[in-house]
C-alpha cells in the first residue's frame, strides 16, 4: 500500500481535469462510506437516543 505522502505528491502533481474528476470522486466515495456508518450505527442502536422521547 502506499504511504499518504506518496499520494499526496502525486495528487499534487494532477492537472486541472484529473484533479476534480478525483475531487468528485472523493466526495461521492466519502458520503458512501458516511452512509455506511450512519447505517451501521443505526442498526447497532447506537441513534436510539435521538428517537426516545425526552423524560423530564
């Protein structure tokens, strides 16, 4: 696997159409994987608490 810094360089090194097709592709590939945790953790009932009601 590479390091981050070896990715960092070569993104670094990407031109203008290269470096937003991977822009887009980041942001579509870091809501799936929000979604996924969102989903996990929804499942693990760890967000009951945000539907119970409120005891006063």
């Amino acid at each position: 696997m590479m390091s981050v810094e070896t990715i960092e360089e070569q993104i670094a090194e990407l031109d203008n159409a290269s470096f937003s097709k991977l822009r887009d592709w980041f942001v579509e590939f870091d809501k799936s994987r929000w979604d996924k945790q969102i989903e996990a953790d929804s499942n693990a009932g760890k967000l009951d608490f945000l539907i119970s009601p409120c005891v006063s």
